[in-house]
C-alpha cells in the first residue's frame, strides 16, 4: 500500500493553562509560529470568534498581517472567516492585503458562524446567513480577480465600477467552505469552494460530504480534485494511555467552552430554519463536557501514539482529505505541552507522510542561512 502525500498545518489560537491577559495570549500564538515555521509546518491557521473567552481572536486576517511579518515564509490560514458578518469590498481588500505580505500560501476558509450572540452583536439575522454568505464569496471571487466590476445584490450594491486596491499580486489564495453535512457539501460545491471539515464527524459522514462535493463540483463542470483540509484534535504521548489521558483532561474544557459561547442550553438555533443540522449538531455537546463521553471523539481525532496516529492519518486520507489541520491549543493545555505535541508530531508523524517535511528548515539549519 502507498502512503499517502499529506501537507500539514498547525492551529495557532490564544488560549493557556491559566486566565491571562489577550495580549500576552496573542505573543504566545506568535511564539507558536515560529515553532511552527522552524518545524516545517506548512501554515497556521486561525479562527474568529468574538466577546466571549472561547478563543478571542475577533480578526484573524489583522493577526495573521503581524505574523507574515514575523514569519514570512510561514503559510497563514482562517479557520474560519465568518463572511456574513463583513462588508464584502472591505473583506477582499484586507485579503488582497494580507496575500501581498506573506511569502506563504494564503488559506481562507469561509463559514456562515453557528453562535447567534455574534450575529445580534452585529446586528445580522441569522435567517439571511446562508444567502449573505454566498453573495460576500461572489463578490470577493470577483473583486480578486483585480479588474473593474459592478454588483446588484440583495445585501450590496456596488453601481458604480471599481477596482480592488492593493492589486491582487497574481499569487493564488486557496478559499474554502467549512461544512458539517452532505447538504452543505453541494452547496459549496455550487459555489466552487472546496470542502473544509472537522475530524469529530463519523467517517460515514465525512466520506458522503467528500464524496457530494466531488459528485456536486464534476456535475458543475469543475474539477473534482482538491486541496481538502481537515482540522483534527491533537494529543501524542509515548503510550496511547497517556495520550488519551490528557485528551480526557482538557478536551472536557473545549466542550465547555463551547457550551457557553454558543449558549446551547438555550438552544438558539430552534427557529431558523437554515440551522437545523446545527441544533441537532450542537444537541449533545453538553454531554461531552463529562470525560466519560468522550471514547468515540477520541477515536475520531489524533489521540496516541505516533503509530496509532499515523493509522487514523491513514484513514483520513482514504476518504479524500489530503491537508490536515492538527490542533493542540485547546483550553486549558499549558504552552510547553501543546508545543511538545506539535514537536512530536513533526519528527515522528508528519515525515511518514511528506518525505520532504521540514528538509527545507533542516537545509537552512546546516548553511546557517536566514
């Protein structure tokens, strides 16, 4: 059997062992990008969310403009922009920005946003989501394209011709549309944004929502073959025991996290009909805060040894995702350990899949180049 060729990316989100201060959260993430970057890693990808301690990061593309300073040839990537909330000419410009500082690849994965506290904060009904997101991702696709256009849409009116500013460079920007169904699935695929999904669905699951895409994207026309990206909890230790011990020490934390930020006692999402996957979704996260629960997402995520990772990696990469997203901040975690696992899963998992892994920072190590 061939390995398969796998790129892999780090999560990089402001979260500690102890309540601190975002600031000094926001340099331990950068301290994490330079390990990353020294790793070999191919990107760090952050998230949005907003008001609430459940990894505070409001704009991803201003923290990633800080870090392609700091680390130029790191790829930088958005798990995920919540694009229902932007004014679309606005949101192109500042990726247009951020895709002429960095050396790397630009990923930007796009989502409706599932937390209704956001959307009122902005004063954006939840009931629009679905076709706001579709109308900011046309707009933007045109917008990047760097030549004059016009739009009548239903949320923006641009009558006038113009013409993005900073000129796109020419140097591609991978876009992404995060799913969590089948259905979803078709719509990206509609859209011509390839699928970016998260480990802790079933297998079965993910395989129909790669397969729809690919299905939905030849009956289009395009291609079925793509950069797809899944995010995966991380937790490597010497022994599966110890691995799975300290996923059952902090991923409970994530899940309560969780619980409060989307407010799933209230069951928000009972009323919008455009939500629904997401109520049933989000119906049994509360029982996931008790260890107890947790076997099964362990067995979905990369919890173990490297060898018992490399298996599930193995088993990722049969359904069809062939970038994987690997995150060990999560709540709780304390910096030196969650570094610890990204350094473990360099040198002793990711090489298994990428030959080429890390020999470009090991060449500039030997010549002493910057």
């Amino acid at each position: 059997m061939t390995t398969p060729r796998l790129t892999f990316a780090f999560q990089a989100a402001p979260t500690s062992q102890d309540p601190a201060a975002d600031h000094v959260l926001y340099k331990e993430v950068v301290q994490d990008c330079h390990l990353g970057m020294e790793l070999g890693f191919e990107a760090a990808w952050f998230l949005e969310h907003h008001f609430s301690d459940y990894y505070p990061t409001p704009s991803p593309l201003v923290f990633m403009a800080h870090v392609a300073a700091e680390c130029p040839t790191l790829g930088l990537g958005t798990s995920v922009l919540v694009i229902p909330w932007y004014h679309p000419l606005r949101l192109a410009e500042e990726i247009s920005m951020v895709n002429a500082l960095t050396e790397g690849t630009l990923h930007i994965g796009m989502g409706r946003g599932t937390a209704k506290m956001e959307y009122d904060a902005y004063g954006v009904d939840m009931n629009e989501a679905r076709a706001r997101f579709a109308e900011t991702w046309r707009i933007v696709e045109t917008a990047l394209e760097g030549k004059p256009f016009t739009y009548d849409g239903t949320f923006t009116k641009i009558p006038r011709p113009i013409q993005l500013r900073p000129t796109p460079t020419g140097k591609k920007v991978q876009f992404y549309g995060a799913i969590g169904s089948p259905g979803s699935a078709a719509i990206m695929a509609d859209l011509g944004l390839p699928p970016l999904c998260l480990a802790q669905f079933p297998d079965h699951l993910l395989d129909r929502i790669v397969t729809t895409w690919r299905r939905k994207s030849e009956e289009a026309g395009r291609s079925p073959e793509a950069t797809i990206p899944i995010a995966a909890k991380l937790f490597i230790a010497k022994t599966d025991e110890e691995a799975r011990d300290l996923a059952l020490t902090y991923l409970p934390r994530n899940f309560e996290a969780q619980v409060k930020h989307y407010e799933i006692d209230a069951n928000p999402w009972e009323d919008i009909p455009e939500y629904e996957v997401f109520s049933k979704i989000f119906a049994n996260m509360k029982q996931m805060t008790d260890p107890a629960n947790l076997g099964p997402i362990l067995d979905l995520n990369l919890v173990g040894t490297a060898d018992t990772i490399a298996r599930r990696i193995e088993g990722l990469a049969a359904l069809g995702f062939n970038y994987v997203m690997v995150s060990s901040a999560t709540p709780g975690v304390p910096k030196e350990v969650r570094r610890d696992m990204y350094r473990r899963f360099a040198g002793e998992v990711a090489p298994r899949f990428d030959a080429a892994f890390g020999t470009k920072v090991r060449r500039l190590a030997a010549t002493g180049d910057d």
